[in-house]
C-alpha cells in the first residue's frame, strides 16, 4: 500500500509553492487514484494529479539541486508520516522482489533495463462539474513547476510563517450544526469541540434540519453531550476561539451569562484568544437589562470588549446583538479585509464593509453599554 494524503493536509512542491489536499478521488473509467489539491497562492485553482506522481520523489537527474525529498512534501507535525510510510512500503517491495528473483533463472545475460518496471506519470487534464463555490479543476502541466512565488496575502492570512498551524475551536450550545456547518469551510480550522447537553437536540436536527446538522460528522468535529459549565472549566490555554452560541439568559442557560462562566473562558482561550456570544436585544426590557449585565461582566474579565449587532428577522424586534471579546485583537482595528478578500468564499450576508458597520451602534445602545463599563 502506497503513501495516502489525507484531506486539509498542506504540502510544499519541491518549487517551494504550498497546497492544500481536498481529496482522493477515483478515474471513473480506469479506477485510477487522483489526488485533487488547491493551490493557496494567485487564483487559487484546484489541480488532478495521479496518486503515483503527487507522492513520487524528486527527478535527481533533472533536478540535482533540490534537496527535497518528494515531489511534493508533508508539512506540520506528521511530516515524519511521509517518509516512514514511503520507507515502509520500498522496504516490502524490496523484499518481494528479492523473493521473487531468488526463485527466478539467471537473468544474466539480459539486459538490466529488462528487469526494470518503471511508473509512467501521465498528465491528466481533469473534468469535473462546477460545484457551489464554482472550483476549477485545471489539468496538471509541465509549467506548474514555475509556479511564481506564495501570494504574500495567503502568508499573512496564515500567520505568516506558521502556515501549518491549525485553529481549534469550542463552540457552545448550536446543536442545530448551523455554526459548525459554517466553521467547516475553512479549510484552517483543524479541530471543532462542541458542547451540547441534549443529544435529542441533535439527533431531533439531523432528521428535521438536514440543511444545518449535513457538517456534524465532519472528521474535524468532536460533539460532546454533557454540561458546558463543568467542560470549561477542565481546558486552560486551548482554544483559538469559543463561540457561545445559547438560548437565552433565563433557565438553563442562566449559568452560561455569569462572571465565573466568562472566566473560565478567559482562561481556556490561548494568548490571542476571542470569545463571541449571543447578546439579545436592547428592545425589551427584560432582555435588555440581561444584555447590559452580560456586557459588564465580559468588560471586567477581557481586555477588548465590544459589541456588534445583525439584522435577524425571525428573532424578536429583528434585531439582535452579540458580543466580542478577545485578549489581544479589536474587532475593527485589527481586522484584515484583504486577507478575508484573498479566500473568494461566497457569503449570502457577511462582507468586510458588513464587518465594520456592525460595530457601529445607535446613540441609544451606546448609553446604554457606556452605563455598565
């Protein structure tokens, strides 16, 4: 058995161009293995490669410079993976043909190149149907070598030169898979904890809101059934971002809105860490004074407080609000338009403009968080 990329692993052509691996897919007529991979520079387009050529290793003929073992190379932390598979698979080979030979006649007369079985790698330009992000699957070609160098926007995106390092996410309460469902298209987020105390919730949504729950059984997601007071306060450190996606702040989700639950988060968030929760409205009393409470008691525990406000129709008054809290990063100064930009991801309601305007409040609203600060 052959070395297998898996889906979302990065690789690094011997050029020094990054990619990302979407899938292993199959030739509908030969049943030939494809790797299917997205380039993260320029336009982004995705490519078809034979399995056998993606995992081959580096021409040292005509290219004796490079000192790259594959053609395309495994970064992060299994990048050892790469080689110890390969090593494992030449080494079964060689021994089968040691095997073999030793029962074969003397093949001494023969030439040495009748002995050889070399794999032939073939260009394959590859047809797919347009998906709903529109990808482009191009052929493979020979100037795919001189690709020019990582678009500079993609690095920064990336944490410049920590590509490999991957988000892990806690998101809280969203039984319906709604927020998990958008989480997934990132192709960053590695790991996806959600915490949901009734599994009916689930399951009820997986059957009646297929169109939210289709992302659970993503390999990224780990759901787990139990109360999200005692989960939080076992992680320190570990999140990049937590999303407290609740009901409101009366019955059981009345502990999820107090000071000690906003410190637990706090301290689960890593140095750069950013909390987001559902906030209510400003239009009903009851709901506001809970809003103005919720905002007093993040402002005491983070840093950078703010909060931003959408437009939900099924919600009541329409209008809602939530809020962003974060141990280093402001929701308006520090945010990267470009950088979101250079992604292409089709949205129905987020953009860059939306972002900033969000932040912006009514005079009414700003009174009456500048009341609890």
């Amino acid at each position: 058995m052959t070395f297998i990329p898996k889906p979302h692993e990065i690789y690094k052509h011997f050029k020094g161009n990054l990619y990302q691996v979407v899938t292993i897919a199959e030739h509908s007529e030969t049943g030939e293995q494809l790797v299917i991979y997205q380039a993260l520079y320029g336009d982004f387009k995705t490519y078809a490669r034979p399995l056998a050529m993606f995992t081959g290793e580096v021409d040292r003929q005509r290219y004796p410079e490079v000192t790259q073992r594959f053609r395309f190379e495994l970064q992060g932390a299994e990048a050892d993976r790469q080689a110890h598979e390969a090593d494992a698979v030449s080494g079964t080979q060689t021994a089968a043909v040691q095997t073999k030979t030793a029962k074969m006649p003397s093949t001494a007369s023969q030439p040495a190149a009748a002995l050889a079985t070399p794999i032939v790698a073939q260009n394959i330009a590859a047809q797919a149907t347009a998906t709903a992000a529109q990808t482009t699957i191009a052929p493979v070609s020979p100037a795919e070598d001189e690709e020019p160098a990582l678009d500079p926007l993609v690095l920064e995106f990336l944490d410049a030169d920590s590509y490999e390092e991957k988000l892990n996410i806690l998101v809280i309460g969203a039984g319906d898979g709604g927020v998990v469902r958008e989480l997934t298209r990132y192709d960053r987020v590695e790991n996806i904890d959600l915490v949901e105390m009734d599994p009916m919730v689930v399951e009820a949504c997986r059957a009646y809101l297929p169109g939210n729950a289709c992302r659970m059984d993503d390999r990224r997601v780990q759901i787990h059934f139990e109360n999200a007071l005692k989960f939080i306060r076992r992680c320190e450190t570990k999140y990049d971002l937590i999303i407290v996606d609740s009901s409101d702040p009366f019955g059981p989700s009345e502990g999820l809105f107090t000071r000690e639950f906003y410190g637990n988060c706090y301290n689960a968030l890593k140095a750069d860490g950013i909390m987001v929760n559902q906030q209510g409205s400003p239009f009903y009393a009851e709901d506001a004074g809970a809003m103005q409470r919720s905002h007093k008691r993040i402002a005491s525990t983070f840093p950078i407080s703010r909060v931003y406000q959408a437009h939900i129709p099924t919600f009541a008054a329409g209008y809602w609000l939530f809020g962003f809290a974060s141990k280093k990063y402001h929701p308006v100064d520090d945010l990267d338009p470009a950088a979101w930009n250079a992604l292409n991801m089709r949205t129905r309601y987020y953009t860059t403009r939306l972002h900033k305007g969000a932040f912006y409040l009514p005079a009414f609203l700003e009174e009456m968080l500048r009341e609890v600060e």
